[in-house]
C-alpha cells in the first residue's frame, strides 16, 4: 500500500515538517465555540484541516472524480422521508416567503436530486461541503451541529462491484495516508440484513427501525440493542436471540461462504443475491491488495433508509492501551454504500440511477490529528511566508516597498512591516517568530553597490546578491528547501 502521508507520504512528524517551523510557532489552542455544536477555527487548525483536506481531494481526483457543489439549503420536501428515524434531526429554516427550506443533512441527497433535475445518467463526482445536524452535540467524540463532509460518489449503470469496490480502494488509500492507526473496514449488505431479519421473523413493518437499533451496536453492547428491540421496539425475545447469533458474526471470504450454507439465511432469496455480490467484492479487493483490511460484519446496518445493497464503515482499531480502557470501537472515520432507488425518488418518471459512495469523516480524523500533535507537542506555522523584505536604515520604506512588490510579482510570498522606520533586530524577531525562512535586506551600503543582502534566518548566513539575480537566487534557494 503507498504511504500517501499528508506531505507525499513521510511520517506525521517530518510530514508536518514544512509547515512546523522551531523557534515560536504557535501551539494549537483550544476551541471555544459560541452557539453549541459549533465552534471557530484558529489558523492552526486551519492548517491542519487543509492539509487532511488537500490529501483526501487528491485521492478523488487520483479516482477521476469531478468536483460539484449544491446549496447549503434545500426544499424541504426534498430531504424529508430520506434518512429515517434521523429524520427529527433535519434543520429546518423559517418560512420566508412560501418556500419551505432545510439545511442539507447530509451531501448524498442533494447529489441524487441534482442528477435527476439535470437527467445525468452518469458520474463520477467529489463534494466538500458543510452540513448541519440538530445533535445533541457531544463534541468530545468530534460531532458537531455543523459540519465538513467529503463525499465521493460514483453514479451509473455499470457492472456489479467493480465501483463499490473501487470506492473500499479509495478508503484505504486515505486512511494509510492520513498515518492514523490501524484500521479496518466492515462490509455487510443490506439486502443480506433484510434477509436475515425475514428469516428470524422480523415482522416487514419493523425491518427499518430494527436496522437503525442494530446501527448502534458499535456504540452500545449487544445486551442493551437487544433491550432496545425487545422493550422499545416490541420484538419478541426469540427473534432478537436469533438475530443476535447472526450479528455477532464476523470475518472475511469464509463467512461468506458459510452463510452460502446457513440453513435459514440460503432460503432467502435476497440474501443471496447479496451473498452473490459480496464474494464478488472480496475477489476485486483482493486484486487491488486490500483484502485484509477488509471484514464482512453481520451487525454493519448504517442507519440511512436509502441503502439499498453494500454498506460499508472504516473504524480505527484501539492500540492495545486503549483496548483496556474502552473496549468498544474508536468511531467510524468513514463510510457508505450503495444506494440505487434515491435518484428516482426526484425522477417524475421514476427513472432509476444506481449509485454508490463513501463520505470521509473530517471532524473526527481532525480531532484525532489534533490529538496526535498536542500529544507530541508539534509546532505549526500558519502563513506560508518566504521571504521577509527589511531595512537596517530608517526612510527606506519606498525602497522596501519597491522590493517586495517585485518579489510578489514574481510569484514569491513575502511581507514586511507597516512602518515608516522599523528597527533590524524587531524586523529579524518577527521572521523567527513566524517561521519566515529569509530575510533580504536593502541599505545605504547595499544601494550603492547595487546589490541585496539575502540572509538565512535559520544559520544567519548573509550573502550579497546583485539586485537583478535576487529573483532568481531567491527561487532557486526555494526549491531546494
């Protein structure tokens, strides 16, 4: 598997090498946020969030994805009755006018209605965009009322598994970039859970919100999901029994075709249409060298009614210290699935547009890098700033100004101070502080010989360049760095 780490796959603390200057940075502070679940950014995390974000859109355009964005809000109409018992979580806006809107929920509903208000039969698309959630928002576990969500959707009719499969590659490919921990990927079906309910006599009207108690068991013990079937749900205590022999399976190929066998579950024709595929997928994964990252997970539901045939999610696998202290997962950091009726919902005709994706889970990947760096310590520059232009002399301002107006023409990032008459050693504390690699430095001296000073913050080296080649010395000494 490359390493694709977020700085062309060095480890995290070369990775953030560029960007981590020694002397000064600023440390990543903590977040207050002003109305609950959600909360402002300081330049230090901003650049952490570009830099997970830079890696995961180059993963998708790396797929042949392109890039889409939809309103922030939609008709109401359009989002209700999609998502199921989390339905209660929509936002919805006040009535201006005549038009009943809502906050999108997620970035999958606003695509499928997009392709049928365009009639695109095909496409393969990414999103990043805001999304808003009325949770009760606990934000230790990185869930916020508004959030990023990165989406990558492949649409269209097209042989069975190759893009599901290729979405599981996209996943890999992310999460070992990102360095974050061992990680794996559940795969279940949900025409595999419908058949399983139906054979352990789930009654039909039940099946989606027995699914959505199932969805929790990565949260909550089998104990309490079976109390919540049982005791909420009304399901007799029987059924949830056998269900539970089935749930608390899981592994790879091999339970697939154990399940081929099982004498209940090979009586239900849609389970093994999704049997069919599943031993599909697992002969493409292991053709693109992922297989072991890969497990079939009977209690994978993904609570969205939309899913309609493989769902998938990526957790990440406690180290062994952490393993004693929580023994349940540390949260899904990505997933998806198929989902071949949406687009038809919005089709006046019914016109049926299969598709499949996986959606990225920034805010919990940003909260574990967070994590990681306060955990090191690491220091974070937050301007990108070259080259720094200063004087020893006072009443140079026009001639700093004449320079830098050069080396930003040139494409060269640079700043100086906003004084008439700055003192040297302020001007030279400024750029250790920000972590500025050079300073040139223009004087009487320097004027009369037609020349320019070019100093090393780091070694203190200085150099004299003629003032002609200073753009080029400058890009040159760049792109060795």
């Amino acid at each position: 598997m490359p390493q694709l780490g977020l700085l062309h796959g060095r480890a995290w603390a070369s990775l953030l090498g560029k960007l981590l200057r020694p002397p000064g940075a600023v440390c990543i502070g903590a977040v207050h946020s002003h109305s609950q679940g959600t909360r402002d950014l300081t330049p230090q995390q901003m650049v952490v969030r570009e830099k997970i974000l830079d890696l995961v859109v180059s993963c998708f355009k790396r797929h042949g994805a392109k890039g889409l964005d939809t309103p922030a809000f939609e008709l109401k109409e359009v989002l209700t009755e999609k998502y199921g018992e989390d339905s209660g979580l929509i936002y919805d806006l006040q009535d201006q006018g005549g038009e009943l809107l809502s906050l999108r929920y997620d970035l999958t509903v606003p695509f499928a209605r997009y392709l049928a208000m365009n009639k695109v039969k095909k496409m393969k698309r990414y999103h990043v965009g805001k999304v808003w959630r009325r949770e009760s928002p606990t934000v230790v576990q990185g869930r916020y009322r508004e959030f990023c969500q990165c989406d990558f959707d492949i649409a269209g009719q097209f042989d069975p598994m190759i893009p599901d499969a290729e979405c599981l590659k996209i996943m890999c490919e992310i999460l070992s970039g990102l360095q974050l921990g061992d990680f794996l990927i559940k795969v279940n079906d949900r025409r595999i859970l419908d058949g399983m309910f139906a054979v352990c006599g789930v009654p039909e009207s039940k099946f989606h919100t027995i699914c959505s108690s199932i969805d929790k068991l990565g949260k909550m013990s089998w104990k309490d999901v079976r109390h919540e079937m049982v005791a909420k749900k009304g399901l007799a205590p029987e059924v949830a029994d056998r269900i539970g022999d089935y749930v608390q399976c899981h592994g790879g190929v091999s339970l697939v075709e154990q399940m081929f066998q099982d004498p209940r579950l090979s009586q239900n024709k849609q389970a093994l249409e999704g049997l069919g595929d599943l031993k599909l997928l697992f002969e493409y994964v292991t053709l693109f060298g992922i297989a072991e990252k890969i497990s079939f997970d009977l209690s994978l539901a993904r609570g969205l009614d939309y899913y309609t045939g493989v769902v998938y999610e990526a957790v990440l696998l406690p180290t062994p210290a952490q393993a004693e202290e929580e023994p349940l997962n540390v949260g899904s950091v990505a997933a998806g699935g198929r989902y071949d009726g949406l687009v038809g919902m919005f089709d006046p005709k019914g016109h049926k547009v299969p598709c499949v994706g996986l959606s990225i889970g920034v805010e919990r990947i940003f909260s574990i890098v967070e994590q990681k760096m306060k955990t090191f310590g690491e220091k974070i520059r937050t301007t990108e700033t070259q080259v720094f232009v200063a004087s020893p002399q006072k009443n140079f301002l026009q001639e700093r100004l004449k320079l830098i107006a050069e080396l930003w023409d040139a494409g060269i990032k640079a700043e100086l101070l906003y004084k008439n008459n700055p003192k040297l050693l302020t001007q030279l504390h400024y750029c250790e502080n920000m972590g500025i690699p050079l300073v040139v430095i223009v004087g009487e001296q320097e004027l009369k010989e037609g020349v320019i000073k070019l100093r090393s913050v780091a070694s203190r080296e200085e150099v004299a360049i003629k003032r002609e080649n200073l753009v080029a010395e400058i890009q040159k000494r760049l792109s060795e760095s």
